[in-house]
C-alpha cells in the first residue's frame, strides 16, 4: 500500500490511523479516518468525518 505525500512538508507520508469510530457515523463506512505525517517537525494531520475531511496543522484545532 502506498501513501500519500504530506502536502505541508513533502517529506513525510500521510500514515492512516483507526479511530475506532469508522463504522459508527452512518452509510459512509470508512476504514480510517485520521492521517498523520511521518515528519515528527510537521505534525500535519488529516481528520475525516463521514464525507467531510477536516485538515489540520500542528496545535490548531
Ligand atoms: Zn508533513
């Protein structure tokens, strides 16, 4: 499986995480909703809820 690039840094990769709430918010089953970057000085992070992916840097949010 390939990753996709951090769109912030482009360095790091977008690694997808499990919330374990991926299957409980409806007819949108989704495997992950949370992408993290590799880049530990990036902290770019992707949420996804159901159809609506919320981008997200660092500290805000
Ligand atoms: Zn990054």
């Amino acid at each position: 499986m390939e990753f996709p690039k951090c769109p912030h840094c482009k360095n790091g990769v977008l690694i997808p995480f499990s919330s374990g709430k991926a299957f409980s918010e409806g007819t949108y089953p989704i495997t992950y909703d949370i992408w993290t970057c590799t880049n530990d000085e990036c902290q770019y992070h992707i949420y996804c809820r159901g159809t609506k992916a919320i981008y997200a840097k660092g500290e805000e949010e």
